[in-house]
C-alpha cells in the first residue's frame, strides 16, 4: 500500500518549505533512514529522511519549489502501483484510510471525519494539537512544562508547552485560538510524533469522545518517569498572573520538569556565566532568581561522590529510561563509527608559547580567553587552507565548504549536545569565548535552539579539562573529521639538546578515510601546529 509523504515541519516556526535538492528520483528503491530530500525551512537547509521503505513513485514539489507544511511531497509504495487515486483526490485522499498517518502537527477535526473519529460528531471549531515534529530526527517528545491548563484562553502564537525532543527542550506554540478543552499527556509523558497532545475549541465544548477514539487509535503515551502525574490536567502550572508573560521563557531543569522563574536579565546573566539556574535560590518574589542572585552565586564544592549503600553479597542496580537525547546520541554515533572508515593522526604540541600569549591576552581589562578558544580559533584558520578535511560526505557528493562553522562538544547530564560558532575564522578570541560560555550555558540549561547545533563543518572535543591526557573521538557526521584535545601536561622535553621542564598537549584528529586521505590530514596538524605554537600569528 502506497505511503503518502508531506511537506514536514521541521523547525517549531516553520510554516512552509522549499525543497533545496532531491537525493532520490522517481523509480530510485528507498530504505528506511535514506535520506529522500533536503529541505529549506525558515532556519535551516535540513536532511529529511524517509520512515518508510518501498519505490519513489511520485515527487509533489520539484527541487526551487515552496510549499505549505502538510503539502504532498512524496508517495512512496510498491513498484508499478497504481497511485492514480491519491493523485486525483488532492487532500481528501492524501488524508484516507488508504494514506498513512501524515506528519502534521495540528488537524483541524472538519479534516479528519475519514480517520478514527467518523464515528463522532465533531463540534465546529475544535482543533486537534498532536505531538509536534521540533526536530528533523525527532520520533517522539517528552512533555517537559504545561503553560497552560484546561479551561485557559489560548490565542493564535501563545506558548502551550515545552517539549523535550531527542536535541534540546523547545517552546510549542499553538496556531490556534480558542480554549484548552483537553490535554493529552501529563508532564513528563512521552509519545510518537502525532499522537493526541491537546485539543483546542470553543469553551464548554465536550470532546471526550474525540480524545477516547484518538487514543483508541494512536495508542496510549508511555510513561518516562514513574512521578509523572496521572490527573487529565497537570500538577504544576503557571504562578502568578504577573508572571505569566515571563512563562514561555522559563527554563527548565534536565532531570525533572518543575519550571524555574527568573529575571530575564537574571536569565542572560546566567547563560553568560554558564550558571546552572536549577542550582540558584532566587530570593525575589515568590522565590523568583533576580539579578543579584546570579552575582553572588557560588557554585557549591563538587565533593567525591557516595554510592549507594548495598549490603554485602546482595545484587542491586537502578533502571534510568533512555532520553530523546540520549536515545539519538546512540543512533547517530553508531552509524558513524560503523559507516565511517575512521582513522587516527596523533600530535604532541609544545604549548610555552600559548600560556604566555593567553597570561598576557589575559591581562587586557575585561578580557578572558581560554585554551579552547585558542584552539578553536586555530582550527578555524587552518581549515581555510585545507578544505579537504572542512568536507563533508553524503552518498552521491562530497561537500568541500568555504565557510567554517565549528560545532564545540559540550557535555550535558543526558549525554553531549555540539553547539556551532558560525564562522568562527571571522571571529576575535574573544568573541568566540564568549560565544562558546554562552552555548554551554544554554546547552545545560537545554536551551539551545536547532539552528544554534546545526551546519557545523568541523568538531572540537576537549577533554583536558577533566585531567584526559589523550583521547579519540567518533566523527560527527557528516563531518570528516573530529579533533581531540587533552590536558597541558607539565614534563621534561628536549630543546637544543638539553632536558628541561616544558608544557606540551597531546591532539588526536580523527578523519573520514572516504573525504581525508593521510596526507591531507598531516598537512592540516602542520599548520594548526604553526598556529597554536606561535598564537600571535592568529593576529596578523
């Protein structure tokens, strides 16, 4: 049976797409994860890969065309199907028993009388919201924060909930006006992308027949936390009235789904200094986190952590369900340590040049650099000479970019998300460290928005902040390479024939055999190595 495939929303604002370039042709077989086409939203050219296997049997919007999300763009099937009926029965058809459950994050019930409600009467003005698509790998979300309850005003552009998908936790706004009559998952349930998540219409309509057959059909939310409340309307909402204008900004905690107040300068600061808001006690109104809260912020003394008591002889462990994030992390690492041929070049660099450049850098008023921003500056700089290893791979072409958007792994409680400085060889040392303070402090806030983790062409891992003297890394694709970085190490070197104390770093950069040959890569360690042992270079 034919597989009806529309125009997705990848992006929480995107409302139409123009199809950037089709990777598969009409007649091409297609598997599960291909990706079918690239696709232009209102932030980013984006993969979107197909949940469906079968023959390309017909292509919707040509490549340069712009379409409304839910707009045909494919029909995957069986070869030599007759998919004359889905061609000839515009959107009706695309919506039949016969075409799969489309991708559309909210269906108006009037659209959907051919589905699992015919057998409903369906009040006018009543919007079914499902579990949005916020990401182009999303599979399900986790409803992390309700700012609204059952029986508020909704108005068309109003935030209705955080939800936590497989990249970051993202503000969902409705598209609609109305009230909220019904809510389908309680904080911190999980569901597949288009389940019932809420229902919009006029006040004191009754949809709860509409919502027993959604469920009846979609299956029932998982739960991911055993606490998750198990009332229709949710536990925790919005404070006080004076606040709620403050509601959709709020950030939320990575291990549970209370909501956090805070200033919005209060909020800037934190994200500037990398401060944890879950970690602060607001001393405002009603506990709120302001100003001089941040300031005098100290974070509290990490001591040496206590297992948990177990008696003698007796087994025990803890069960934690896999997050969206972390669940994503595993897809995307295997599929690169095991499509990616990666090999190893490891480095030793003499780094008494670099303290003295950062200690004197450094003594500027209101300036502060760090040894990453220097190396990531450095990667910057080295990548224009050497495009080869700023490539990246897919299937039919290799990408050779003369741009450098550097993604930085940043290490998070649910696994490590790679924020991106864009351009970062247009960019002062300063600028890029406050950029990278900035996404780490959004990423363990998980705040980070997709075009702020998207285009990277190029990955920086450090390590040497942990006391990791060497390390290797899996290549983010579709990236072709990855580079490492440990510790300073402090240890007798050989200059001009005599043994002295000296300061070296050890380097691995990890490379696609199909984009970098060996070479290729040697000469890029050469030049970063001209650049990080003479940073003053890095200013010419």
């Amino acid at each position: 049976m034919a597989e009806v495939i529309n125009m997705p929303r990848l992006s929480d604002t995107m409302e139409e797409g123009t199809v950037a370039s089709w990777l598969k042709k009409v007649g091409d077989k297609v598997e599960e994860g291909d990706i079918l086409a690239e696709i232009e939203t209102d932030k980013a050219t984006m993969e979107f890969e197909s949940f469906n296997e079968g023959t390309l049997l017909h292509i919707g919007i040509q490549e340069g065309e712009t379409a409304k999300v839910d707009t045909l763009l494919a029909i995957i099937g069986d070869e030599g199907e007759d998919i004359s009926s889905y061609l000839n029965g515009s959107s009706e058809v695309e919506k039949s028993d016969e075409a799969p459950e489309s991708k559309d994050e909210s269906k108006d019930i009037s659209d959907v009388d051919s589905e699992s409600t015919s057998d409903v009467e369906l009040p006018e003005g009543v919007t079914v919201v499902t579990m949005p698509r916020l990401s182009d790998t999303m599979e399900e979300g986790t409803v992390a924060t309700w700012l609204k309850k059952v029986g508020d005003e909704v108005e068309e552009g109003d935030i209705l909930a955080e939800i936590e998908t497989d990249k970051a936790t993202m503000e969902f706004e409705s598209f609609q006006s109305g009230n909220l009559l019904h809510i389908g998952l309680n904080e911190g349930e999980s569901a597949k992308v288009d389940s019932l998540l809420a229902i919009i219409g006029p006040k004191g309509t009754d949809v709860s027949d509409i919502a027993k057959n959604f469920k009846a059909d979609n299956g029932d939310a998982k739960k991911e936390e055993k606490s998750a409340p198990k009332k229709e309307a949710p536990k925790a909402e919005p404070k006080k009235v004076e606040e709620k204008k403050e509601a959709p900004k709020a950030s939320t905690s990575s291990s549970n789904s209370s909501r956090i107040f805070a200033s919005p300068l209060a909020k800037k600061m934190a994200d500037e200094k990398g401060v944890n808001l879950n970690q602060v006690k607001g001393t405002g109104e009603n506990g709120r986190i302001v100003k001089k809260d941040i300031e005098n912020f100290t974070p509290a003394a990490q001591g040496a952590s206590v297992g948990k008591f177990v008696p003698t002889g007796q087994e025990d462990f803890d069960e934690v369900p896999n997050s969206n994030m972390r669940k994503a992390i595993a897809k995307n690492l295997a599929k690169s340590k095991f499509t990616a041929p990666h090999y190893y070049l490891n480095v030793e660099f003499d780094m008494e040049n670099a303290i003295a450049f950062r200690t004197q850098y450094n003594s500027i008023p209101d300036t502060k650099i760090s040894y990453n921003d220097i190396i990531v500056k450095a990667c910057a700089l080295a990548l224009k000479q050497h495009p080869q290893v700023n490539s990246q791979w897919f299937d039919d072409r290799m990408q050779l970019n003369n741009h450098v958007h550097i993604g930085v792994a940043v290490a998070v409680p649910d696994g490590l998300l790679v924020p991106v400085v864009k351009f970062a060889n247009e960019q002062s040392l300063p600028q890029i460290g406050a950029a990278v303070r900035e996404f780490a402090g959004k990423a363990r806030n998980k705040k980070l928005a997709l075009d702020e983790m998207e285009g990277s062409t190029f990955t920086v891992s450090n390590l040497g902040m942990f006391g990791i003297d060497s390390f290797t890394s899996i290549i983010n694709q579709p990236n072709s390479a990855i580079l490492s970085v440990g510790n300073i190490v402090e240890k007798p070197v050989v200059k001009n024939g005599q043994i002295v104390v000296g300061n070296t770093m050890q380097l691995c950069l990890a490379c696609d055999h199909r984009t970098v040959d060996g070479a290729t890569g040697a000469q890029f360690l050469q030049t970063l190595k001209g650049y990080i042992e003479n940073p003053v270079t890095m200013l010419v």
